[in-house]
C-alpha cells in the first residue's frame, strides 16, 4: 500500500493532461491492476490494464488517518494533520 497524491484541478479550474490522465488511472486501479508511464510526446500519462487474471485489488480495511500514520512514522516533521504536507494530500 502506498499514497498515491494525484492532483486535482487547480482553484481556478485549470487542469493539465498530466493531472486529469493520472486522475483516471487511479481511479480505474481501484478495481484493476494497471501499468503507468509517461508519454511526453503526448503530454499525459499512458496506462495498460492487466491481462493477467490477477485477483482483484485488495485495501485494508483502515482510515485515512491510520494509512497517514504508517505511510509517514519515520518522519519527525510531520506531527499533525495541519502541517503543510498533509494539507496538500488532502487537496487543502
């Protein structure tokens, strides 16, 4: 398990190819497995979906706070839910 930041559309509504390909392709690897790379030439994010017949990807059953916890416990700087980073990976 891993934090995935995927931005999202700017205040102003602008979105970037980059951002709005990496948006579906997290989504769509909720229930799939799915390869990414980048395109340049295309300017966004390329995927493939796996044709293995690979068992559905599975979550723990946790909280965002608890995934919070494991993903940053090594890291002294990040003592509360206000400090900056975590602001950003909540879209704050």
């Amino acid at each position: 398990m891993f934090i995935w930041p995927v931005k999202l559309p700017g205040p102003d509504g602008h979105k970037n190819e980059w951002h709005t390909s990496a948006h579906m392709i997290a989504s769509q690897s909720v229930t799939r497995w799915v390869r990414m790379w980048s395109n340049r030439k295309l300017g966004a994010y390329e995927h493939q979906i796996a044709e293995a017949n690979n068992p559905d990807p599975t979550f723990p059953d946790l909280s965002y706070s608890e995934i919070i916890k494991i993903a940053f416990k090594d890291n002294p700087l990040i003592k509360s839910h206000n400090h900056e980073l975590m602001k950003r990976l909540r879209g704050e």
